[in-house]
C-alpha cells in the first residue's frame, strides 16, 4: 500500500524508507557520501528488531538532499 504524505519533508521518510524495504541499503549510504553538502549534518539511523528471535540490525548513514520527492544527486 502506498503511503501518500501530505507535507513534502515526509516524503523523504518515505524515500529512506521504502529503499530500506527493498534492501537498498548502500544506495541510500552513497547518497548520503554524495551529498556532501556544508553546514550540520545529520544521520539517519534506521533499527530493524526481529521480536520472535531477538536479533536486531541497526544501518547508519549520512542526510541526503533531497528536493521535489526526490534526491537531488544520483549514484551512477
């Protein structure tokens, strides 16, 4: 089911979040590298908790610019 945000910054969660759902983990670590923009910087830390095993998964990666619905730079 798609998820249709009404506030654009939404959007981006939506963005991280459905490329973690298709395992495009690195994708989204590359586009954090790319996005060497100046100024603070934030991370993006994204936990994933199996509740029947009790295994847990913790990806990190670097804020993306993002514009549109969409991310400014692309990974080629």
């Amino acid at each position: 089911m798609d998820t249709i945000y009404e506030y654009p910054n939404d959007n981006y969660y939506k963005f991280i979040i459905d490329n973690y759902r298709e395992g495009n983990i690195e994708y989204l670590k590359k586009l954090g590298e790319l996005s060497n923009h100046s100024g603070y910087r934030t991370g993006e830390v994204i936990y994933e908790i199996d509740l029947n095993s009790g295994s847990k998964k913790r990806e990190v990666f670097k804020d993306i610019l993002f514009l549109n619905g969409k991310p400014i730079l692309e990974v080629e």
